[in-house]
C-alpha cells in the first residue's frame, strides 16, 4: 500500500479521526496518508505541520464560508514536495511558465503541484472570508464549533429522543467537528419538509441520517436553538409525512 486516504471528519457521521496518531500509524507502515479535510478546515484547529501531515486536500465552500464553486486547496509537506509526482502537468507548474517550450520542466516547490489559474472571484471570496478566519483565531472558532455542537446533542436530549431520533455522533467534543448527525427511518421525508415548511436547511445523507451544522463565523446560538425548535415542532406534527418526494438536488 503507497497510499491511504482518511478524512478528518467523517462527512456522514460527524466522526473526528485523530490526525497525529494516523498520520503515524499509516507512515509506520511505509505509506502516504492523505487527509481530507473538507469538514474540517475553518472549523477545527489541524496543525498540519505539528502534526507531521504528509498530503492534505479540502474544500473552501463549507466552514471556509467562500461560497459554492470557491477554490479547492491542496497541502503538500516540504519534506515530500520533491518527491511527489503529479499527474497532471499544469500550465502553472512549468517552470518556465511563459518560455511555451515542447518539455515540461516542473517548478520547484508547491508550485509544481499547481495545474492553471483558478476563479479569481473565488479567490476574492476565500481571501475575505480567511481573513476573517484568521482575526478571529481558529482556537476560538473551534471552542465555539464545539459548544455549537454540545447544544445541539442538549436540544436532541431535551426535544428529539421521543421523536424517533437517534445520535449518530459522539458526545465527546475531540470526537467531532462542526456538525452532528441525527438518524431518523423517515430522515429524508424530514430534510425535505423542514426545507419546504419550516425554513431550516439541513442535509440528509443514506440511509437515515441528517446533518446539522453550526457554521462558528456566522451562526449565532439563538439561530441553533430556532432551528432545534423547529425541528421538534414539524415532527411533533407529523407534516413530514405529507412529503411523497422531492425532484430537488439538493440533499
């Protein structure tokens, strides 16, 4: 094996892998271990290079907060960035970029991993909202991700047990991230009611689950506590059932 992929979050459980351990489990064995990090960046604290990552990847619409089709990211550590190979041989990682030459000489570097000029509206996008990522401290944008979450199984104590619902995420904050997910037998009729009737966006993922998140930047506690409210009360009411499908592409 030359490589394993692992995310750091688990995208339908909400799971929170320990990133150290693995990143020395998996090079113990003689292997990569790349990480995905799209549930985890701007929401979590990673220390990529504290943590010895080898090969990370995510995505900046999410807790990144830079809107649909924004930039993917791709961490490559500098004691592998000579060693690694690419695939692709991009207009931006030739190293020289502009000589239009018939060989591809690959730049030294990060730059070498790079294929061709991404969305530059997109880049204005991630360069806000990081911005705002880093004056307010990633430390205290993942101490509120984790009392966001802990309301949210509070709210799920209180509210849902006798609903049906189920806890499909660990209760101990270093074991998730910035979402919960909740398992109910009729979970996508709920998704697509709490949309339709009750202005709540969550997401359902196979066979029975939703997804709950607090975005730390822009949700509020009072949003998380509207939202909870009004999940008790759509299913309190059985109008979900009411919901015979849903043409939508959006889970």
């Amino acid at each position: 094996v030359a490589l394993v992929t692992l995310e750091v979050i688990q995208y339908r459980s909400g799971a929170r892998n320990n990133i150290k351990e693995l990143t020395d489990l998996v090079r113990n064995y003689g292997a990569f271990l790349l990480w995905d990090a799209s549930h985890a960046v701007g929401a979590i604290e990673m220390n990529f290079d504290a943590n010895g990552v080898d090969i990370a990847v995510g995505c900046t619409y999410k807790y990144g907060n830079s809107g649909p089709g924004s930039p993917a990211w791709l961490y490559v550590n500098k004691k592998v960035q000579a060693e690694l190979q690419v695939p692709i041989q991009g207009w931006f990682s030739q190293d020289d970029q502009f000589g239009m030459g018939p060989v591809f000489e690959r730049a030294p570097g990060i730059r070498g991993f790079q294929i061709a000029s991404p969305s530059l509206i997109g880049l204005r996008c991630i360069k806000s909202a990081f911005t705002m990522i880093e004056e307010a401290g990633i430390h205290r944008i993942a101490e509120k991700a984790a009392i966001g979450t802990e309301m949210m199984i509070k709210l799920y104590d209180e509210w849902l047990v006798d609903l049906g619902f189920t806890l499909l995420t660990s209760r101990d904050p270093n074991e998730r991230g910035g979402h919960i997910s909740l398992g109910h037998p009729e979970a996508a009729k709920i998704c697509v009611a709490l949309r339709k009737f009750a202005n709540v966006i969550p997401d359902y993922r196979t066979p029975n689950s939703i997804r709950l998140a607090i975005a730390p930047l822009p949700t509020s506690y009072v949003e998380v506590w509207d939202g909870f409210q009004r999940i008790r009360d759509l299913v309190a009411s059985g109008k979900h059932l009411t919901i015979e499908g849903s043409d939508s592409r959006v889970t």
